[in-house]
C-alpha cells in the first residue's frame, strides 16, 4: 500500500562507468504515487536533462512544480509517458 501511494526514485551517478559520463543515466521509479505514475514503463529521454527525472517525480507526487534546477540545469519538462 505504501508503494501505492508513494514514489521512490533510484539513480546512479554515472551512465557510463568506465568513462564516467553523465550521458545516459538510469533512473528507477517504483510506485504508483496515488494512481499518477504509470507503472511498467521504459522511457528514454535521449538529450534530456537528469533534473527532468526530479520534476517528473515531484509532479508523480502531486507537487505542482513548474520548474525544478538552477545555473544551467533548469526544465520545465518532465519525462513525457510516466505521468497519467
């Protein structure tokens, strides 16, 4: 029940670690955030941002944020699939 409602939000810090680059980076969620995360889905946000995964996360928790990061690292988009 508590997965029902929440959102946990995994990630490492590199995509690749051999050349310690932040291009491509998995990130996991698990959870259904109260029925707004959509749940067994792969997205891949090519030329995206890492902080798209923050707001995407924010918002699956009902935050309505416009906008997350700073100096460089703003969106105002979330990873488009994982919200319902």
């Amino acid at each position: 029940r508590l997965l029902d409602r929440g959102v946990i939000y995994g990630c490492s810090e590199y995509g690749e670690g051999y050349k310690h680059s932040v291009i491509e980076m998995p990130v996991v969620f698990a959870g259904g955030g109260c029925g707004r995360l959509a749940r067994g889905v792969h997205a891949r946000n090519e030329g995206g941002n890492i902080v798209d995964a923050h707001l995407t996360s924010l918002r699956a928790l009902g935050l309505e944020t416009e906008s997350f990061g700073w100096n460089g690292g703003e969106t105002s988009d979330h990873i488009s699939g994982l919200l319902t």
